[in-house]
C-alpha cells in the first residue's frame, strides 16, 4: 500500500506546483515585460485604458462608459456589472472570453471582437483602478 501511495503524492505535488505556476506572474522572454498573469496579456497601460472606455466601439455605437458609467459604478441596466475596482485580471479574462466567444453576450461580444490584446489589459487595468462599489456577501445586511 505505501509503494501506491508514493506515486499518488508525487502526482498531487505535481500538480499543486504546476497550479501555483499558473497563477504567479510571468515575463515575456522577448521583452522581460511581465504579463497578466490570467490572461496572458502584455503590461498593461491604465491611462490609454481611459481612452479606451471612452471610445465608441464600431459595433454598437456605445463606449464601455456609455453602459457602465464614467468609473465603472453607474452601469444603465441594472443587470450590467459594475466595472470599478474588479480585478483587472477578471476584466481581461471577462473581455478576452466575448473576444474569442467562449464567453457570450449579445452586446458585449460585438464590442469586444475588434480589442487587441493591448487593448484589453489597458482598459481591464483602466476600470481596475477606479474606485469601487462592489460588495461581498459579509457585506450585507
């Protein structure tokens, strides 16, 4: 029994090490620039992220502020998410998913196809640095 456990262990060490790896930062070899670590976008630029919420995408006519708010806080339907203080990872993933489509909205995925990969860690770290109104559930009453 213990020669079947050995294996098993090295296995879940295996594992857990490869999962850590996945989630720590990793630097591009070309540039030595550190990527998203989720998402494996470049560095990312937060004041051309502003330029980018601002611009009125092709598809819809709408910018990110248009159906968010000016921070991310005051989205137009009350059934859009506040962007303002998420993680700019989540962001990116979130905008690199209706990209690619694995992540499907009727508005969100129009407006995502055109970003770059620049495009998306500016904006994600745009909205990231805005001030927050999101809640966790302790927060509740």
């Amino acid at each position: 029994m213990a020669a079947y456990l050995t294996p098993f262990r090295l296995l879940l060490a295996s594992a857990a090490l490869l999962a850590a790896s996945a989630c720590s930062p990793q630097t591009d070899p070309e540039t030595g620039r550190n990527m998203a670590p989720s998402a494996g976008l470049p560095s990312a630029n937060a004041a051309a992220g502003q330029a980018i919420a601002e611009r009125k995408g092709k598809a819809t006519g709408q910018s990110c502020i248009d159906c968010h708010g000016a921070d991310g806080n005051a989205p137009i339907d009350p059934t859009y998410p506040k962007l303002g203080g998420q993680y700019a990872d989540y962001l990116a993933h979130a905008l690199a998913g209706y990209r690619d489509g694995s992540r499907v909205h009727v508005l969100m995925n129009p407006q995502a196809a055109d970003l770059s990969d620049q495009e998306i860690a500016d904006v994600a770290a745009w909205f990231a640095q805005r001030p927050t109104q999101l809640r966790d559930l302790t927060t509740l009453p």
